[in-house]
C-alpha cells in the first residue's frame, strides 16, 4: 500500500515555494513626489532651450548680414513652434507610456 505523505513536509514544502514565488514577483513602483516636478521641468527647459536656441541662430545671422531685427523674430518664433513640437512629443511619450516620459510620468 501507498504511504500517507507528510502533512508537515507538505506545508513546508508550500511554505517554500510561495516564498519563493514572492521573491522572484517585481517590487511594486512606488510614485515619488518629484516625478510630475521632473516631468513639468523637462517640458518647460525644452521650451526655453528651443526658443533660445532658435534667438541664438536669428541674432548671429543678423550680425552676419547687418538685419538686426529680421532674422531675429524669424528664428525665434521657429524656436518657439520647436519647443512646442518637443513638448507635445514628451507628452505623447506619457500619454502612450513610452520612453523616458512615461517613467517620470508614472
């Protein structure tokens, strides 16, 4: 006849292997305060850095050529439109939970 197993090597057998399952689960994410402050911060940098970049660029073709005021205002509303374009990407990028956005967006 076929012995009756051991009701206390079972449960210990259990114990183990649930305490293993629990190991190997991945800690849950904990949302730090700083990530929608990160995000807001990147967004707004990506703004400034393209309309800054875009004055740059306008003032030193003015000087160049001498047309102080034209290619200023040009390249600083394509600046402008820029940083616009970046930060609706980045947003893109949380709303679809994609790239570095959606892991500060989190």
């Amino acid at each position: 006849m076929a012995e009756e197993p051991d009701r206390q090597k079972l449960d210990a057998l259990t114990d183990r292997i649930q305490a293993a399952q629990k190991a190997q689960e991945p800690a849950p994410r904990r949302e730090s305060k700083y990530t929608k402050a990160s995000l807001a911060w990147r967004m707004v940098i990506e703004l400034v850095v393209g309309m800054g970049l875009g004055v740059l660029l306008g003032y030193g073709l003015d000087v160049l050529f001498g047309t102080l005021p034209v290619f200023l205002m040009i390249f600083a509303c394509l600046g402008f439109a820029a940083g616009i374009k970046t930060m609706m990407r980045t947003a893109d990028e949380v709303k679809h939970k994609r790239g570095e956005g959606a892991r500060l967006g989190d």
